[in-house]
C-alpha cells in the first residue's frame, strides 16, 4: 500500500479550498541495497532516488548500462564483490598534523 499525505490547497478558479492527496516518497534506507555500504553522502542519497542505489553503484553499475538498468538488470554477486573491493582498496585522504610544533 502507497503512503500519502493529503494537504489543502486553495483552487483560485473557484476560491474554494480543496484537499489534494499526494503520494510520499519512498525512503532511503541506511545502506545501498547493491553494494551494502552505508548511504552516508548527499551524492548517495540523490542516486537512490533515481537509480535506488548509492553513487559508486549507480556511476559503476547503473549509468554505465541505463536502459538494461532500467529494465531491471542488476550486477552478479561476482561483479558486486569485485566493486567492493575496489572500493575498500581506494586510498582515502589522511591529514596528519605535527603538533610538536
């Protein structure tokens, strides 16, 4: 069943108010259905809306292949796995701060 909110809104043809009812997005879970890693970033939150998974999924995955994508075509567990790993062996920036002196 659909979540949806109803809200009044004015109809300024007849000057009668009148209650409209809209259907409420679907929210985004805490981690990526393809890849599993936590949706943590705004980018992430912006490419589940429209492909329902994070931005590394969604670059590597999604936009790469859009209309198989769309048609519901998902990687392989083995191709999942593999972008896992290339995620977790990206070098991440370390800012070491000498307070000697």
């Amino acid at each position: 069943m659909e979540k949806t909110q109803k809200y009044i809104a004015s109809d300024n043809e007849s000057g009668f108010y009148v209650i409209k009812e809209k259907k409420l997005a679907k929210p985004a879970p805490f981690f990526c259905p393809v890849c599993n890693f936590s949706l943590s970033k705004q980018e992430d939150f912006i490419y589940y809306s429209t492909y329902s998974c994070c931005l590394e999924c969604g670059m590597k995955f999604a936009e790469a292949q859009r209309e198989k994508w769309n048609d519901g075509k998902r990687p392989t567990k083995e191709e999942i796995k593999e972008h896992v790993l290339e995620i977790e062996m990206k070098t991440r920036d370390i800012f070491l701060l000498d307070t000697d002196t």
